[in-house]
C-alpha cells in the first residue's frame, strides 16, 4: 500500500515551482492589466472633470449672450422710445460685442434688423446648449464606462489575490513536506 501512496505523490519541487508561477502570473496581472485599467480610469475621470469644468464655462457664455441680447433690446426700446439715435459710440461698441459673440459681422442695430439679429443669437444659445447636452452625454458614458472598469479591476485583483494565495500554499508546501520527511525519519530511528 506504501508504493501505491509514493506513486502518486508529486515531487516537492513541482508543487513550488507552480507556486511560484502563480505568484508571478499574479504580480504579471497587478502590474500590467490591474495599474494599465487604473491609468485609464485616471484618465476618465480627469476627462469627466474638464467636461464638467467646460460645461460651466460654455453655460456662462449662455447667460452672457442673454445678457447681449437683452442690453440690446434695452437699447433699442429706449432708442425707439425717445425717438432718438443710439450714440454712434455706443452702437459701434455693442455691434463690435455682438459680432465677437456671432462670430460675423453685425450689419445693422435697429429695430428692423432686430428679428434677424435675435434669431442669429438665439441660434449661437442653441449650439452652445447643443455642446453642454453633448459634454452631459459623454460624461454619462465616461461614469457607465468607470463603472465597468471598476468591476473589471475588483475581479483581477480578486484572481490575483486567489493566485498568490494558492501559490504562496504551494510553496509553504516544500517546508511540510520536510517537517513530514524529517518526522518519518525521525520515527524510523526511534523505532531502531
């Protein structure tokens, strides 16, 4: 029965040598996969902070070309109503403004003009807003995208951990099997 049990008995040096493969399969996985997903998802969120940073700013100009926009009506009303020219000063200032916030030239600042004009700006709002709802979505599928990312690193470093647990026994092994060969021997001298 003796020689049936040391038949299949695995050799010491096997069972460390395949602990130590799992222990360097699991700094392999932590070292490259596990910090290459970290560095990635580094950069989504810093992603995710500017487009959150530049939705602000583009909102901030929304306002601001409201802001133009009723200056201008103001101006014109009262214009209108005192039935008085805008000074040239001031109509060559605002038109300067709002040829920056149109991105072309403002030809006429008048009440005839003005449909045109107010068209022309709320059709700047709507691209601006077009641009935040776009940024809002795309940081929407940065945070679904984090997400998964997140639950990938927890299972490798899970398997990780599983890995250098099993090889780190396997290894500890070779020293029971000595502490079981040295007791074997030391029971075959006791008994001579």
């Amino acid at each position: 029965m003796s020689d049936l049990k040391m038949a299949w008995r695995i050799p010491t040096w096997v069972l460390v040598g395949i602990g130590l493969l799992l222990n360097i399969v699991s700094a392999v996985m932590t070292n490259f996969y596990i910090d290459d997903s970290t560095r990635q998802i580094n950069s989504q969120i810093q992603q995710q902070a500017s487009n959150a940073k530049l939705i602000t700013l583009i909102w901030q100009q929304v306002e601001t070309v409201e802001r133009k926009k009723e200056h201008v009506l103001e101006l014109l009303a009262n214009s209108e109503y005192m039935s008085k020219p805008l000074i040239p000063e001031i109509k060559n200032q605002v038109v300067k403004d709002l040829s920056y916030w149109l991105g072309e030239d403002v030809v006429s600042l008048s009440i005839t003009a003005l449909p045109n004009l107010m068209g022309k700006i709320n059709n700047v709002q709507f691209e601006q807003r077009e641009k935040i709802n776009q940024l809002y979505l795309d940081n929407l599928e940065l945070i679904d995208s984090y997400t998964s990312e997140m639950e990938y690193i927890s299972q490798l470093r899970s398997l990780a951990l599983f890995l250098q647990v099993i090889g780190l026994g396997l290894v500890l092994s070779r020293d029971l099997n000595r502490r079981d060969y040295d007791k074997k021997n030391h029971d075959k001298f006791t008994d001579t």
